[in-house]
C-alpha cells in the first residue's frame, strides 16, 4: 500500500481553487499522460495513464469516481482497474479538502489517500 499525504498553499481563494481540484477534466490535464473517456451513467469515467518506468511504458486502465461535498469544499475521489495487459490491478482512494489560507485571498489544500498495487 502507497500513502499520500500532502498539504500545501495556493495563492488564490478558496472557491477558486476547489472549482478547479473538483473540476476532473481541469484536473486530468495537469496528469502527464492522463485521460478520461467516457462518463457513466453512475457519474464514474473511464479512464487512463501511461507511467513511465525507467525505459518502459505502461498504460493503466480504470474507473474513476467523485463524490464532492461543495458547501465544505471536500471530495473523495476512487479509482480501480488494471494494466493494459491485465497482470496488475490498482485501487485507488483520495480524500481532498480546501481551506481558508493563513492570509487573506489564499487557501490551504490537504489530500490524503492511498493505493493498492496487486498482481
């Protein structure tokens, strides 16, 4: 299991900052090798990402889901599927908030999470 732990400001407000970290499509465009595909009834999305592992590169494809909490800027985010050759399945949970920051015009962001690599 792979922890993610981060807590960082941004230099503008708050309702800013969480329109664009709830926002997947504005999100996917900042993930290097990211993409989402089509949306589900469910409101999940397919999805994909290529990492890079030293020489090789390996496409993962997966479902991702969004449960947002706007009036308390929060969201979790899932996420499971497998590589493209399908040996390894990943699960995926990131839990995010956004925050007034310590000055004025700025906000305070934590995300947690964790992923489970198997195969």
């Amino acid at each position: 299991m792979i922890g993610i732990n981060e807590e960082f400001n941004v230099a503008a407000p708050p309702d800013v900052v969480y329109a664009v970290i709830s926002d997947p499509h504005a999100v996917v465009e900042c993930v290097q090798g990211a993409e989402l595909g089509q949306t589900h009834e469910d409101g999940t999305f397919d999805s994909s990402i290529v990492i890079k592992f030293s020489a090789l590169k390996i496409k993962f494809l997966g479902r991702v889901g969004l449960e947002l909490d706007e009036e308390n800027r929060r969201g979790t985010m899932t996420a499971s599927g497998k590589d493209g050759q399908g040996g390894t399945k990943f699960n995926v949970t990131a839990e995010f908030s956004v925050a007034e920051g310590a000055e004025p015009g700025t906000s305070f962001v934590t995300t947690k999470g964790d992923v489970e690599i198997r195969g």
